[in-house]
C-alpha cells in the first residue's frame, strides 16, 4: 500500500502540480488526479474516439473556452440546447453577466434580466435571436437533421462552439433540440407559417456507427442529462467504452442517469469492465479548469 | 407566529394524516405538506391547466400508477424516452425487477441483466421491442411529430403511461426521444432502409399554445432534467405559472435547471411572482407516494 | 428475481401499507421499507440492545415526539447538545415556530428571532434557559460526568426527551455538551465563578460496557455527526452490530463519518458481516415519520 | 453588470491564476474565488482574530500541511477528535495509505485495515496509540481541561497539528474529544483505574473570551459539525463575525448547522449585517488546495 502524502502547496504552484499531488492524497481530490490521468491516456491513445457530453449550462458558468479546448480531441458532441443557446447569444455579441443568487428575482424580471443561479442574463437577447434566425431562415431548409442543422447555424454564426463544430466537421448531437431557447426560435418561425423539417432520429445512425466502427472508445459526462444517456446507449451497441470520466452532483441513490456510477454501464456492456474509469463529484466548474490545468502541462 | 406541533405517529395512521402534521413541523417535513397542499388547490382549481414533467426512471422505480394516477389531472405531460421505454417494456408483457445496488456488474453483464441503480431488467427486452416495432411499423407512416408518433405506440400497446396519454388525448412531449430505447428501436429500422419523418420541432406550437391560452397554470416537476426545463420554456411566453410544486434531490448551487429553485422562474416570468409554489428536496418515490396519499384523502 | 410492484396510493391509506408497498418499488423508497423491515426485527429480538443515535436539530423540526416512541426501545441514547437544548427550551414552557428560509435575517435578527433554515425561536428563551440553571445550579454540584448531569436536566424539567431519559434510566451521552445552549448556561455560571466538575470521560465506560456486554447489538444514526460516530467506536471492542439503519443527506465521496455507508463499518468491525442494515438517504423528517408509522402498526 | 468572462486554461497555468479567472465566472467557481478574496482579507486584517473550525477527517484525507499553514494566521482552532487523533497516529510514526471505496469491507476486516471511504488505515495503529498514552499517562494529570490535555499531547508528540498548537500557543478547542480514538485511549487507561480529570465545560471561557475581546472576527469553516457549531455559539456573545468562509458539501434543507448557510448567522447576531462572507458547496480536499494556491500568491 502506498501512504497518502499531504499536500503541500507553494507559492507559485501550477495548476497541474496540485492535481499531481492530489493523486497522493483521499477522497475528493484523488478523484480529481485519477480523472487527470485517464483523460491523459485518453487523449494520447491514437485508436480512441472520445465522446464529450456536456450537459447543464455550462457557457453562462464561464466554461465556453475549456469546452473549446476539449473539442480539440473529441469526434463526438452531446449538449444540451441551453449550451447551444447561450453560445450563440455570444456568437451573435450578446454577454452574460456576474450575477448573485441572492437577488429579488421579482425586481429582475422588472429590469428584464434573468436569473441563471450567479449568472445574469438580459432578456432582450432573445429579439437578437429572433434577428438571426429570422434573417437566416432560408439557409435551413436544406437541413434534414438536428446535426446538419446545428452545423448550419455554426456556419452562419461564425465564431464560439457551434462554429468550432461546424469549422472541424465535429459531430454534434443535441436531442433535445426543441427544448432550448433555440427551439423557441424554430417554433417562432413555424407558427408564422414558414416551413422546415428536421428530423428527430435521423443522426442516429451517425452517432452509433461511431460507436461502432472506433477502435477504443472514451467518454467524459460533463453534469449527465440528456448528453450522458445519448452518449451511453450509443455504445450498447458497441464493446464498451475504455476510458471514462464523470463529474457530477448527482448522487446514485435516487436511480437517475445523472447520478449513475460509471461502474452500473458494465452491466449495460456501455463500460467495458476493465475500462478505466472515475467518478468525480463535483461541479464542474470547479474540477474542469484543474483537470484541464494538468492536461495542459502534459500534452 | 405558529408553534411548531411535534408529530406523533399513531397505530393506523394515514398518510394524509401524517403530511397534514408535517404542515405543523420544520425542515423537509413541511416542504412535504406545503406541496401536497399547493396540489390540492391546482387539482380543484377549475381554471387552471395543469403541466406535468417527470424526469429520470420513474416507471423502473414502481412509480407507473402514480403517474397514471397524476394524468387524471395533467393537461399536458412531458416527460424523458427512459420513462416511456420502460413504460412500453411492461406494456408489452415484460417486467422491471427487484434488484440491489451492490452486485457485481460485471456477472450482471454475463447473465444479461442490466441494472438501474437497485432495480434489475432483463437484456432480452430490447428484443421484445424490436418485435414490436417491426410488427407494427407501417402504423408510424402517417407520424408527423413525436406527439403523434407517442400517442400511436399508446394506441398500439393498450396499456400503462402511452396508453392512457393516448386514450385521454392528453398531449405527451418528449423533445429528446431519440435518446432512448424507442429511439434505438427507431434507429434500427431507418438503418434497415425503413422510412420515417419525425419532426422533431413540429409539436412545440401545441404546448405553447395550450401555456398560451390556459387562464392560469400549474407545473408539477419531477426530478427537473428536460421535462422540466421544456415546460417552464413554454411559460415563457405566458403570464406565468400560478402554482409550482418540484421534487427533486438537486441544488441550486450547481447551476443547473434541474436544481434551479422555483424562485428563480419569477426572473424569467415563468413563475407568477405572486404564485403558491415550493421546492422539495427529496428522493420522488417517497415524496410522491405521502404527497398522493394526501391528495386522495382530499379530493 | 422479484417483480416490480407499482405502489397504488387508494384513499385513506396507512403509512405502514405505504412503507409495505414500497418494499417492492426501487431506489429510496424500497430503502424506506428496508429500515422499517430492520428496524421492526431490530425491536423485537429480545437480546438486541439498541444504540439511537440523533444528530442535527430534530426538536425544532418537530420530531420530539418521534425520538420520545424511538427511546421506548433504545438502551442507549447519543445525541447532539443542540437537540438537548431546544428540548429543555421546551420543558421549560417555550416554544419553536413555522418560520420562512427566504425572510430577511437581518430584520430577524432586530425583532430577536433566531432561525434555523423554516423554523424560528424567539432570542429570549436564553433568559428563560439562564434562570432555570441559576435556580438549579446547586443540584448539579454532585454530577460527575455528562450523563448524570443530563439526567439531572431530565429530573428538573419535568417533561421531554432529558426527563425520559432520567426516568427510565436510559443513559444518554452526549460528548459535545459544552457545545450547546446547555453549555453556554453552565459556561455563564463558570464565568460568575460558581463551580462544577464534569469530567469530558468518565461516562465512557458505560457505554462501551454496555456494547460489550449486549448479545446483540442494533444501531440506528439519524443523521450521523457525533451521535453516529461515538456509538460506532463503542461498537469497536464488541462483535460489531447485528442491525443497522442509517438515515442521512450525506454521501460516501466527501470522506466523513455522517456520509459513510454502514457497510464502510464491516472493515472496521463495528459492524457485523452478515447484518441487516440499510442505509437511507432522505430527510429524517420525512423518512421517519413513515417508518415509524409501520412500526406502530407491526408491534 | 460586469459581463463572464470564459476562463481559459493554459500550459503552466498557476492555481492562483485559475482562482483569479474564476472570479469571473459564474456557479461554484465564483465561489472558490470569493472565498479566496475573503481569506485574503481575513489574512491581512491585523483587527481580526481568525477562528478556524475543521470537521471530519482531513488528516486521512491529506490535508495535515493545509490545516498547517492555515494554523499560521488563526487564533483559534476547533476541530474534532478524529483529526486530532489522525495527526496523532501520524505524528508517532504511523500513515495512512491510498485505498479503495470498491474494495470488499470483510475481506478489509481479516486484513486488520480499516477502511474511510477511499483510505486505508492499518488497525494496529491503535496498539501504538496504546503505547504512547500508557508511557504518557503521567504528563496528563496535571491538565484541567481539554485544551490543556491536548497542548500536552502535542507536547508530548512533537509533530504535527496538536504540536504546532502546542508550540505557537494557538488555543485548540475539541468538545467532543471522547468521541475519537484518544477518547478511547484515555477511557482504556480509566477502565484500568488510572485517574484523569478533564473538565468538559472548563475551556469555554477561553474562547468566548477571545470572541468578545476581538476588535474583529474571520471565521472560517471546513466542514461544519462540531467545530463550526463551537465557534458560531462562542460567537453569539460578540458583535458577530467580519469575515466568513464555510465550505461543504451539506445543504441548507436538512436544517442542520453543517449545511446552513453563513447568512442564517445573522439572525443569530454571530454574522455580522454587513460581513464579508461566502458559502462554497464543493469537497474541501479540491476547493482549499485551490483557495490556499491563491492566498500564498497574494501574502
């Protein structure tokens, strides 16, 4: 058995020393080392095809940047449309701003701001989304699919997320589409008469034959949701993923998604069951700029 | 101010006995009895429609007759692909099993069984699946949204959640249906050359409308997730929803619209800021069950 | 394997035929049933000694009443000094009350309430607290430990969760009583320079006596803290316990003994590996009230 | 409104850097930061006395050297048994050993290792324990009081967080000090009629005193428990704190003091109306490593 080693911070430490010493240390924080250091083999493992799902809404948290950065080696993206939302709201110049949790939300909605937990946001941006789709419509209509059509708006928007997708020809998966200030915008074009069909299951095919054909597979679930389970049963048809990440939140014991240890996919055959994998508990917002602190300084 | 009144739990109690002391005590206790009250008034009030979205595995964790119980008052009812999969599962004939959370997975995976949490499903479901969806795919030509599409597997399975959503023409949403084992069954038949067009945005007028046009409205969330998230995108437009009640093990701190306090709509004007609403902390198959129990001694 | 049941909630339902159908649900509710079906064989094997442990601020939840049926059956009671405080608070004639987590503590603070997230207590029960031990004070010169001056609280207030415990002789323990209201009442007195000499130790003995001597042992943790932790050591030098439920928010990853599964005690020899024990995750004020709700109708 | 800015991680990225970026961000991340700020301005408030409260078991965790270096600037230290007791076990020449949740707890139990969640611990610690008191018992009669008994401990081992206390003359406070594996050493050597007299209520003047003489008071709070609890009622009697952290994975619905916010202290008069003050709901041994990288750029 090796001894746990305290921590011993210094100084002018480096992100990516802290996580290699939290490797020595319990709990928590050896969660976060362990995490590091699969999605270092991850990364360098040439016959693995990583799947990033990222679910909540990490853009207004300040997270656009490090999910930019983990798109640099990912062949498949599942978000949910929040993300995709607020990416655009940035595309197209609107910000989100420091908020508190502990305002008046009566005397917000007043002021036209909405509330995001910390994070503020104007609600005048949705007439900028209005301008953007209602200015584009046309461009669409040639979509048939939710990734043709989120590539499109990529195309079009010219610079975040949605655009590194489209700019790279990153798959990027988003079921629940419709379910995002994205989907308001759709349904405000449709009610007014003007057509466009997107099917709901038509990239299916692309995300399972991924699945399907990579050598090695590895995931990393950024909050679970939608994004994680897209991810999961796209593998059921595969041999399982080899490498794995999960930080979130949740918990087991209430029997979501969300909260499963990577672990219960073994059972699935979604998780090899001699994958490396971790769970780490904690937000996100927190554990990634850590974990990609470490990344940065080995690759 | 009221004291608070310490329970006392007789031989026979009820359960709507139990949550109407618990309106007398602190903590989770109180939030229970505050929600089984805020129910009580949406369930009679004549006026207001009421928007149900369940998230997670509800069906899985026994909860079936609770949810056909609560679709007896739901004008609208949103809800995950898990949910209904499992739901068509014991439709046509198969079962969820007593399971435990400790298992070895990996023997779980050798004998076919897949575990969710502490509930154990046989792998040999998804054939069962596969044959009906292969009988009965001509049935889903005529599809042109995935209400349609939910309401014609209801009307061809004759029993449990699609059913009764079917047989009530009680509108079912599900934005991110590709991402379940309905989507899989669907993705195994567009792969075998087989047609479909699902829109996946055309049904979004439907619930809009319905927030639109109700003269007041009531949200039941559980567990948060994309049911909840897509219904409180369709108050948006609306004044506002008069009554609020959400069970979930979630917080606010993550940032998450899951964990999202019911407060935080009143910025968005999703929530009325003058609203009866209340936030439960808790696991929904024990919440639910009192908060029912209560109920049907009331109304 | 076992089928999944679906709880049907029919009018005018018991609390123990609720927590009965539960044991064929999944996640926290099959976990409620399992305490109840542990804590049921727990109270009726004759040669079980049971250890209640009670952390956090039950009394102002409301819970006096539960914890007074708990110790009907508990040999062995620990607790924090804030419940023991907020239950003479009460013996003494005052009161607890229905308070609101989102009022405005700074006005609170003004009209001299104290607030324990929904529920408030008026400031001046420390007077009250302050005057019952300057009348009493000479009665407790003969104390030599925390329990026999627990009991003398008990056999001086009359009424409570401290009188039961005087006068059916069940020892209480409580190693943190100096950080409670009691505490500061004696710290008050020390400071006038009267004195007294209770001694941080000496109780130990009984306790970890009564462990060693018990032919079986039963633990129930009410949300864990000091009370968990002080049984679970006396249970070191014994056989280790033969039943176990847990009730706590808490969760294994952050490290600490409140969260800790009581499998995690197997390794330790606290507990026993062949026990019944279950851990639940939920608000005690809610999971306890159903549990004891089928207790009552099984004993 | 300052507008999020996305932090972006860099090669050789400083952890100070990525605390300073998270300022800038929203969710939890912005905590880690505002709580960096805050100890930064604790730190160099020559007014303000520091109250350092640390519950469960850092020490396994690996976190002795931050407890160290926080010690450098507090004036109080509250913690309990458990740390002290580890720091003891690894000041007498034992450690603890980098473990794992998954591994089977009987086969841990035949192995003499006792497991806390991903840590292991040798059993046989416990003789050296052992050892150390019964060679000691004599140094101990003199002491009056728990914080008497632990300088002499730390004295008397030479090492570590009770010798630093010890050493600087830093008050160390431990209410609940039987409730730990020195608790049980000294009830060994009373089971053997080896007299000790510790007073459990002396001490409390101490740090009430220091409370109520300070011009000012920082607080910061690891965990909550006990030691949060201790230094909040010692604070009850002053004009309240200036300065606050608390960092923990509990919530405030519970009702319990570990997971209440700092705010519900300004009912109570122990925050003060205007304090600078911030709740951090992350995993201690990840959130200080962080907070502490900050701190040693800035003083």
């Amino acid at each position: 058995m090796m001894p746990i080693k305290h921590i011993k911070i210094k100084k002018g430490m480096k992100a990516g020393e802290i996580v290699e010493s939290m490797g020595d240390m319990g709990f928590g924080a050896r969660k976060i080392s362990e995490a590091a250091v699969i999605l270092e083999k991850m990364w360098k493992d040439k016959d693995c095809k990583v799947f990033l799902g990222v679910a909540g809404a990490m853009v207004p948290g300040g997270m656009k940047e490090i999910i930019l950065d983990l798109l640099d080696r990912a062949e498949v993206f599942v978000t949910t449309g929040a993300n995709l939302t607020h990416d655009l709201i940035e595309a197209i110049g609107e910000s989100h701003f420091i908020g508190n949790e502990k305002e008046n939300d009566e005397r917000l909605n007043k002021e036209g701001i909405d509330r995001i937990y910390n994070v503020f946001m104007k609600n005048v941006v949705y007439e900028k989304l209005e301008d953007f789709f209602e200015k584009n419509w046309k461009a669409f209509q040639g979509c048939r699919n939710i990734r043709e059509f989120l590539w499109k708006i990529g195309e079009l928007s010219g610079k975040g997320i949605l655009w590194k997708c489209y700019e790279k020809k990153i798959p990027i998966f988003c079921p629940a589409i419709a379910d995002s200030g994205i989907g308001l915008m759709v349904w405000g074009r449709l009610a007014g008469g003007k057509k466009i069909n997107i099917d709901a299951y038509d990239d299916m095919k692309e995300i399972i034959d991924i699945a399907w054909t990579a050598k090695k597979r590895g995931v990393i679930y950024i909050g679970g949701g939608t994004p994680k389970n897209f991810i999961q049963q796209s593998l059921q048809f595969s041999k399982g993923a080899d490498y794995g990440i999960q930080i979130t939140t949740d918990h087991a014991d209430g029997g979501g998604s969300s909260g499963a240890p990577l672990k219960e996919g073994v059972s699935w055959g979604k998780m090899k069951k001699n994958a490396s994998f971790v769970d780490v508990n904690c937000d996100a917002t927190i554990a990634l700029p850590l974990i990609l602190g470490y990344l940065k300084d080995k690759v």
